[in-house]
C-alpha cells in the first residue's frame, strides 16, 4: 500500500537493481502497458501509474488492473465486460419512474473543499477535511448520473420540438435525415439534414446522440406524447 499524497510520483523507495527498468529517465515508472511495469510481475495502478487524476479515474484504473493481475496469476482471463441494459421505462405511464434526479438538481453549484489552515497541515493531516453530511449529501446529488440511457421511439416521435425547445447541450438531440448501420445493424453514426445534400429539407427523425447526452433528463420531461424511454446501463464483469 503506497500513499499517495504528492503530484509526482516518489520513485526512491524502488531497490537500486530493479530501479534503471522500473524507473524512466524523466522521473515516472516505466510501464510496458497501462498497468504491467516493464518488469514483468510487478504491476502499477492509480496516479502512481497516471499521474495526478481523480478519485474516479483511479478507482477505475485500479479494478482494470486488479483484472490485469488476475490473469497474469492465473495465465488466462477469468472476466470479461458486458453492458447489463435494465427494462425501458417512462415516467407517465402508470407505474413508471425517472432516473430520480430533478430540474433543481441541474443548478447545484459545487460545494468548496473544507481545507485544514495551512499552518495546521503537516505529514499525517489530512489536507481536505471532507464535507458535512447534509452538505455531502447535497454535493453527490449533483451527479447526472451517467449509468442512465434516453432514447427517442421514433414511431412514437411526433416531432413537435418540444425536447429541441429544452436541451442543454446543442449536439445532444440532432435533427437527422437518416442513421448509419454496420452490417449487423448496429448504429455508427448519423446523417444530418443538409439543404443541399438530403432528399429531405426537414428532417425525418430526432436522436439523441448519446456521447452528447448529459443525462439531464429534460427532454423526457416535456415529451408530450411520452417517447422518451429511460434504461438503466451498467458494466459488469462476471466471472466465465
């Protein structure tokens, strides 16, 4: 266990004999990969590996590596990634449900780190003495959670505009003239609508595109005829 407390990684600790291929002439570990070191049964995760990066991002890095590990132990992979898409849900029908976040929830302003006075920091004090729990509470509701899926069910779409009326991003509900399949159907893409190029001057479809999605939920909201779907997507790695 390795505390992480700095911005660069201190490398001083590494025997003197493993320390020319574990250590790179500018100062950082020298990885063969994102998590194997160059040497072969030593492996690296976290900002030690990344540099300085979030909670988020480190946590991540970590379980990736833990995989990593776990296959060199056992000389095969035992997990594999799936996405886990939950049922199509919607809030006016009877029985349905949101994502739970609300509308006031998309104006939370960050909450400012407490921090300890510089004169009381020293080698074992915490520098961010954390959050109270009401305020803590109020900080982790403003997460969009991303875990969500909005779709528009295009037979159902009567294109009144109401969700091009309300969304926050420009790129996140397009106007599109048709999608883009591969040959097992699978969309990679989207033609927009272009005067001078598309057989149509108006679009035949709206789409959200899901790498400009927020997840605010807006668009589902103000849907009128209630087209909106909402599903709930989650990475798992069972074991195989």
């Amino acid at each position: 266990m390795i505390l992480a407390t700095g911005q660069f990684p201190q490398a001083a600790w590494i025997d003197a004999a493993l320390a020319p291929k574990l250590v790179a002439r500018d100062g950082w570990l020298a990885s063969g990969s994102a998590h194997q070191t160059a040497q072969r049964n030593i492996f690296v995760a976290g900002d030690f590996a990344l540099g300085a990066s979030t909670l988020i991002q480190a946590i991540g890095h970590a379980k990736e590596c833990a995989r990593k590990v776990d296959e060199w132990l056992t000389g095969a992979p035992r997990r594999n990634s799936v996405a886990q898409i939950g049922a199509a849900v919607r809030s006016k029908l009877p029985g349905g449900r949101t994502t739970g976040r609300t509308a006031e929830m998309n104006v939370i302003p960050i909450h400012p780190m407490p921090t300890l006075a510089v004169a009381a920091r020293g080698p074992e004090a915490e520098v961010e003495t954390g959050f109270a729990e009401p305020v803590a509470k109020e900080e982790a509701s403003r997460c969009y959670l991303c875990h969500y899926k909005f779709e528009i069910v295009d037979r159902e779409c009567v294109l009144c505009d109401e969700c091009l009326k309300v969304k926050p991003v420009e790129g996140c509900i397009v106007e599109i003239a048709s999608l883009l399949r591969d040959d097992e159907g699978r969309i990679q893409g989207y033609t927009k609508v272009d005067k001078s190029g598309t057989d149509s001057l108006y679009y035949n479809r709206l789409w959200i595109d899901q790498s400009q999605c927020i997840r605010c939920g807006r668009c589902e909201a103000v849907c009128p005829v209630n087209a909106i779907t909402i599903q709930k997507v989650t990475l798992a790695a069972p074991t195989t």
